[in-house]
C-alpha cells in the first residue's frame, strides 16, 4: 500500500482522483485490510493544515482525539475523551470517527453544536451539513459551529464487547437577540436522535417539551437519563 501525504487541498484533490482511500488512524480499518487485502494507494490528511485546526468553534477531521482540550466546547471534549482507550484516543480520527465508525461517539456531540461540515471532493470544497456527511461519507475536512453557551455530555458505562453505551449530549445557544435554544441528541445502541426546544422561564416545561418530541419515544430508562442531563444544563444555563 502507497500512503500519500498531501500538504494541500489541491494536492489531496489530485489523489482523490487517482483514486486514493482515505485513512486516518486506520483504527477501524486495519483489521479488514489484513482480511481481505491493502488498497493500492491510501491518503491521510495528517499534513493539511485545513485539516487540522482546533478552536472554539473549529475541529480538523485530522485531529487526533487525544488532542481534543479545553479550546472546544465542553460536550466535545468530554465526547472524545470516552472513546475507546487511551491507545485508540492517540491514534484514531475526527474524520475516522464520525464518517468511519458505526459507533460515531462524536456525532451527538457535533449535532447538539448544530455543526457544519466542510468536505472535499475531487473538483471542489464545499460545506454540507452532519445529515448528508453520515449518509454519503464523503472526505470530511473539518467541522464548524457557533460557540454555546454551556454544554453537557453523559455516557453510561457499558461492559466491554456488549451494546453501545447510551450517550446523551446537550448544548443551550443563544442567537444575537438574546433567545436561547437547547438541543439535545441521544445515542441509543447505533441509532442517533436529535431535538430541540425554546428555553422557557420554567424549566420543567422545556424538559417536557423535549420529552414530547420523538424522543419520547426511548425506553424509560433512557427517558429518565436524558431529563436529568436536560434539568442539569437547564441550571447550568440559567447562570449565564
């Protein structure tokens, strides 16, 4: 297998075209490849600058989850924080996690910021958003997003080689007038679901008002989690 390392995004077009396969760590991937054969020709984007940056409101698809700190919101940071191990944390991907894996640990993360994604394809940049990037996998360059105003992340414990771990991710924005809006996303097992909800003065009702959403529609259990990680960013809100 030839890896290409382009340093530009003209550069990455043209092994695009030649058909290269893009990795990240390889984390996900490595075990089928020693199964069923190496590509000819992979690309990692470990050397492109657009993809990787971290800020406030900015993460490259190349970053390294272990590299993930307090320049991001907190929901993200503590979503790469529980993935996997400290090993798989120094090696896999933004990009490799969110387009590459079944589990996508930060995606919940990414949707409750209501994240853009900036793609690359053969002949073009372009920004798409989180549905159309799970669903059509195409080169993820980086994610974007407006800074909120608080934010949460909780993941069950979960026994090793068992079922996903329930993950429930909360963020409240705020636009220029002063109106504030949560979003919610829940993983259960692989399926992902998001909503949102005006804040209300009460917050017993924006929490009702979430619990009458589809995600109503989760096993209690995972009904009960999710209206206390809600109460608890709803306080958290409160104080800003």
């Amino acid at each position: 297998m030839l890896l290409r390392l382009p340093t530009s995004v003209s550069e990455a077009q043209e092994y695009l075209a030649q058909g290269a396969v893009p990795i990240g760590g390889a984390t996900l991937v490595w075990a089928g490849w020693q199964r069923d054969g190496f590509p000819e020709l992979a690309m990692s984007l470990r050397n492109l600058p657009e993809a990787n940056g971290i800020g406030r409101e900015t993460l490259g698809a190349a970053v390294l989850l272990h590299r993930i700190d307090e320049r991001v919101p907190e929901v993200l940071r503590r979503a790469a924080g529980t993935v996997g191990t400290g090993a798989v944390r120094r090696t896999a991907t933004v990009g490799g996690n969110i387009v590459g894996s079944t589990l996508r640990c930060l995606l919940p993360a990414a949707l409750v910021l209501d994240a853009r994604a900036t793609v690359l394809s053969q002949d073009r940049v372009f920004e798409t958003d989180l549905a159309e990037l799970v669903a059509k996998r195409p080169v993820l360059l980086s994610l974007s997003w407006d800074a909120p105003l608080v934010s949460g992340y909780r993941k069950l414990p979960a026994e090793a080689g068992g079922p996903p771990p329930l993950v429930v991710a909360t963020a409240v924005h705020a636009d220029a007038s002063g109106h504030r809006r949560l979003r919610v996303a829940v993983r259960d097992g692989y399926e992902v679901f998001s909503e949102s909800a005006d804040l209300s003065a009460d917050a017993g009702r924006t929490a009702d008002a979430v619990e009458a959403s589809a995600l109503g529609a989760l096993p209690a259990g995972a009904r009960a989690v999710l209206r206390e990680q809600v109460t608890e960013i709803l306080t958290r809100a409160a104080e800003h």
